[in-house]
C-alpha cells in the first residue's frame, strides 16, 4: 500500500517526499506494458494478476497525483483534493481485495460459491462505503488551512485509522496470510514462496515507513513484489512452447484443472498431424519447428481469440468462444489442409486427424482429460474423415463413464453398492447343481443397476480393475468359507492389471480364509489372455501350483484362436452362448471345439442356455455342464440355497 497506508502517528501537517513513489511508477508502468505485451494465459490467477498490474499503477499514480495536490493546495480547489483522496483510499481497498482473491483462487477455491470468502470481503464493502460517505460526516480525514503556509493539511480522524488498519491491513491482510498458511499444501511451493516473500517485504516497507513517516516506500515495496511475482510465478512465457508459440502442455494442464471453478471457453478443437514424426526424419528438426510455427500462424489468422495450446510434438488444442468460432475455424483447417504447405522450400499435403466437441464438465483435470482422449481415439473412426464432430450422445456416454467411475471408487471406498450374486452350474452327469459361479453387481440410487458389461470396462479403463478384482476375491472366499457345502466355486475376475503381480496377494487373501485353492476356478476372459500373454501365463502357473483352477471365459465369442487356448494352462471351456445358434459355420466351430476339449479331457461349461432346445442339444453334444436362464437367473445368496434346497436330486 502506499501513501499512509502504514503510518502509525501521523502529524497534522503532512507533506512527505514522494520521489521514491515516482520512480517506482514508471518500474511498474513499464512492467505492466511488458506484461500485456505478451500472449495471456486464460486462467483467472493471470488475469487477476493483470488487474492487480493496472490496480496498483491506478494506485500509485493517485499516491503521486495527492502529494503534489496537496503540495499545491493553495491553488488547486480543496474539493480536488479531497476527491483524489476518497478515490485513493478506496483503491487501497480494492487492492487487497485483491491480493486475497489471488489466494483464494490460487488454492482452487472459487469467488462465486464460498460463503466465507463473501463474509471475509465484507469488511472491505462496507469500508468502500464508509469511505464514500467521508465527505457528510469527516469521520476519515479533514483538511485544514494552514495560514502560515498557505496550503491545506492532511487531518485524518478516527475512522481513518479504523479503515487501513483494522479493516485493509488487520483483515484483509490477516485473511491472506491465514489462507495462505492454512492452504499451503494446496499452493504450489513457488506460488506459496512468493507470496510469503512479498508479505515480507510490505511488512518490512511498512515498518520503516512508520518510522519514518516523511518517505513513502510501500510504492517500493510493491514494484518489487511484482518483479518477484513476475519472474517466479506470472511470467506468461514459461507456459509458451518454444517452436510453435502456442501455449504449451505445462498451460494445458493447468488451465484444465482450473477450468471447473471459471467460466471458460470451452469449445474444443483437438488435432494431431499425422505422421509427424516421419516428417521430422525426412526434412529435419528445423523443418519441423518451422511447421508447427506456420500452423499456430494460420490458426491466429483466422481467429485472434482462439487459444492455442500445443500438448504434444504433433497434437494442437483450440479454445474458442461459441459454436460459430468453433465451425468457422474447422471449415478454415479442413480447406487449408487440403492444399499443400511450404517448408523450407518442400511443399508437403499434411493429413489432420481432428474431433471438436463442447466440453460441458466432460474432463475438469489432466487425467480425466488423458482418459478422455485415450477413450475418443480409440472409439472414433477416422477412416469415413478425418474432421469429426463429438456430438451430445457421445459426450453424455463419456459424462456417465465418468459418474460410473466416481460411484465405483465410492463404493471401493464405503464397502457399499458393490455386491455379489451366484448362478447354479447343472452337472449333466450327475443331474445336480453341485457348483455355481460368482458374479459382480453394481446398484446405485442415481443411475439404478449398472450392469458388469457396463462398469467393468469403465473400472478397467480408469485403474480400478485391480481393486475390483479382490473385491470380489475377499467376498467370494467369505461365502465358501461360511458355506463348505459348496464343491467348487467359479469367479469372475478382470485381471487387467497384470502389471502389479496380484499372484502373491491372491495367494495370501485365500489363505487368510482357510479355503481349500481346489474349490476356486477362476475365470479370465480371451481378451486379458490375448492382451498380457506373458503375465497371464505366469499368473495362472503360480496359482495353478497350489490346486487353483482356470477357465476360459466365453470361447467361442468371435471365434476364438484354438491355439491360445492350448498354450495357456486352462483346466476347463466356458464356451460362449453364440455357439448354440443355428448357423452352419457356428455349429462347424462348435463340434470342432467340444471335440478338441474333449481329446484334451478338460470339461466342457456351456453358458447362456435359456430354452428346452438348448438344453437338449447340450445333451446331444454330451456338454458336461450348462448354466443359463433355463434353469434360474443369478441369485443372491439366501435365494441361491433356497434354490438348491428345492432343486436336490
């Protein structure tokens, strides 16, 4: 803060030397200019560090513009003077306000829907309107002739003191140092370095200035907390990518895990330059640098405003304002890539893989936005075009995989929502239900049932699997340890984390139960086989060395590869519901594979089968096992043994 705003006992005759105030204007006035120079990073801390920039050169020209009225008072009307002084003062307010609003944003709080950063600010309004009606009752400060200098003195009053210190500094000042304090571990250490350092130094200027009442330094004090702020924190450049001149992935990441507390734009164009890398080995580093500089180039030529953002060597991301923005700028892109680029005197027709989209809370921080990106490339084809547009279905489909993912770590968490049901498995041998499989189950009051074909995929794609995986492993053990009745018990389990080596806590999970390894069979689907070979293999022969069993689910769907099967130390064939369709080349795969597995002696599972005819041809084909709607759906565990109990031979 600058003039008298640190003073303790001021005398009635103030006129202070405010050459050190001048100075530090035309510092600031310069950094300011530099500051909006350069390309502005669409974040609120910048653009409130933007403001604060104008606020505190309003600031300190008003200090300047005071002293040299005052100075002057015997010429200029005191009216003037007073008006500079109410409009100063209440810039001092504004400019804390501020400063803690840089805080609060800083810690990803947001100004629009915190009751207590309104409480803390209120203070400052009603402190503004305090100041605004000094002039009916001269409760802040008066100005006194004096009749041997000519000139007008500064007299403040009461509420003077109660306006800069109790309210500017004692509050606002207070809040900031206690935000900060309080919220430091959601401050990156440079921002929360930086602003401890300028605490300190308008601390320091503050102290000397009460001694010393006849030279201002607080307009000192802040020049050099923006030069500091500048060079660590707010120096635009650091968010630029070299090359191009785009902002880089570092600006990308921060702006989207700042975007859910701002109304920023959010119409997206994503597009990557297809076989960059094979352009950079041909024409050379240079000629790639020069490539990405002349598309950001054309892209600013056709909207300013748009922003650009380079994520990776060859993926550009747009921000634009509304829907026509986002179709005009497309349009642009698709014919310009039509035609041939000059670089370095090669022309060369680039192919542009792009999708736009509205980005309507799809993805609020750098890993949603990877997932979402990792689940649009590989869904969208871009062999009907290369521009495609992510409609609403599509963006709905990736909101609700989003909310599925959120209710699936809250149920991982609570131990709620997630349970587990049981389907008798018919023995046609022995004409029983002697063993059943475990499946998975989500409900959840918001979105009802939520199917495994659904969730799984979802927990699968976000790094739940594994989680999920001993979920069902710890309830499964639970229910054959209340229940040895049961022979054997079939688990479903993803397995898509092989990566993590879950043999070992599979092991130490079902010795803690007691139960005997021989009554499990794990199910592991053809995908998780084709996808980790290696790891699967080594999975199933830990597991397999203690008497756990493995079983292929749903072979057959697709046509499986017989040979991976073989390969894979598979003690028994779950085939697929599709084999028992009526097509020629189905039931040409479907005896081809009963006969196979039958040389081989492993047992044969049929699933699916519903009707009376299904039935009877699994009995034709001699199937050792059937399991399917014929007989019952999946049951919870009460229902499950009141239906063996109905259904013993």
């Amino acid at each position: 803060m600058t003039l008298l705003s640190s003073i303790g006992a001021l005398p009635s005759n103030l006129h202070v030397n405010y050459y050190f105030e001048v100075c530090s204007l035309v510092f600031l006035v310069a950094i300011t200019i530099a500051y909006y120079g350069r390309k502005k990073f669409p974040v609120s801390t910048y653009r409130l560090f933007g403001v604060a920039l104008i606020t505190l050169v309003v600031n300190l020209s008003l200090s300047i513009l005071f002293c040299v009225l005052l100075d002057n008072s015997n010429v200029v009307p005191i009216a003037w003077v007073e008006a500079v002084a109410e409009l100063y003062f209440f810039m001092q307010l504004v400019e804390s306000y501020l400063i803690f609003a840089y805080v609060f944003y800083s810690i990803g709080k947001s100004l629009r829907y915190s009751p207590i950063y309104l409480l803390t600010t209120l203070p400052s309004a009603l402190g503004a309107i305090f100041m605004f009606t000094n002039c009916l009752h001269h409760l802040n400060f008066t100005f006194v002739l004096n009749s041997e200098t000519g000139v007008y003195d500064f007299i403040p009053g009461p509420g003077f003191f109660i306006l800069l210190y109790i309210v500017n500094w004692g509050l606002n000042t207070a809040a900031t140092l206690v935000y900060t304090i309080v919220f430091r571990k959601s401050l990156p250490k440079q921002i929360l370095f930086t602003l401890l350092c300028i605490m300190g130094i308008v601390a320091v200027a503050a102290v000397i200035q009460t001694l010393n009442p006849q030279v201002i330094l607080s307009g000192v004090s802040f020049t050099l907390s923006v030069m500091l702020a500048v060079v660590s924190v707010c120096d635009p450049d650091v968010k630029v990518d070299r090359f191009s001149k785009a902002f880089n992935n570092e600006a990308f990441i921060e702006y989207i895990n700042v975007q859910r507390f701002e109304k920023q734009r959010k119409y997206y164009i994503i597009f990557d330059i297809e076989s960059f890398g094979m352009f950079s080995e041909k024409f050379g580093v240079v000629a790639s640098n020069e490539l990405v500089s002349i598309i950001r180039k054309f892209i600013e030529t056709v909207n300013k405003k748009s922003f650009i953002f380079r994520t990776t060597s060859s993926r550009f991301v747009l921000l634009l304002r509304n829907e026509k923005e986002q179709k005009e700028m497309v349009t642009a892109i698709k014919e310009r890539f039509e035609q041939p680029v000059r670089v370095k005197g090669n022309e060369v027709v680039l192919t542009i893989h792009l999708f736009y989209f509205v980005n309507n809370k799809v993805f609020y921080n750098s890993d949603l936005y990877n997932n979402f990106i990792a689940r649009t490339l590989s869904t969208i084809n871009f062999r009907d075009s290369n521009f495609v547009e992510l409609g609403q279905e599509f963006m709905d489909r990736v909101n609700r995989d989003r909310k599925i993912r959120d209710i699936l770590e809250n149920c991982l968490k609570t131990n709620t929502g997630l349970y587990m049901v049981y389907q008798p498995i018919y023995d046609m041998n022995q004409k029983c239900f002697n063993h059943c499989e475990a499946l998975i189950r989500l409900d959840n009051n918001e979105l009802g049932y939520v199917g495994p074909g659904e969730f799984i995929p979802i927990a699968e794609s976000f790094g739940l699997a594994n989680q999920i995986d001993f979920f069902v492993l710890n309830e499964t053990c639970a229910f054959l340890q209340r229940h040895p009745e049961i022979e054997s018990l079939e688990v479903n389990i993803s397995c898509a984390e092989f990566f993590n080596n879950p043999s070992e806590r599979f092991l130490k999970t079902i010795d803690n139960y007691g139960i005997d390894p021989n009554r499990l069979c794990l199910e592991i689907t053809e995908t998780i086989a084709v996808k980790y070979p290696t790891k699967t293999r080594e999975f199933m022969n830990d597991l397999g060395q203690h008497g756990i069993k493995f079983a292929m689910d749903d072979f057959g769907s697709g046509y499986s590869n017989m040979a991976r099967f073989i390969t894979l130390p598979f003690t028994v064939a779950k085939l697929d519901k599709s084999l028992l369709g009526e097509a020629v080349n189905v039931k040409v795969f479907f005896d081809a594979a009963v006969n196979l597995f039958r040389s081989l002696e492993i047992p044969i599972v049929i699933e699916g089968v519903e009707t009376e005819e299904q039935l009877a041809m699994s009995k034709n084909k001699k199937i050792d096992f059937v399991q399917g709607y014929y007989f019952t759906k999946p049951l919870k565990e009460e229902d499950l043994f009141k239906f063996l109990k109905d259904n013993k031979k």
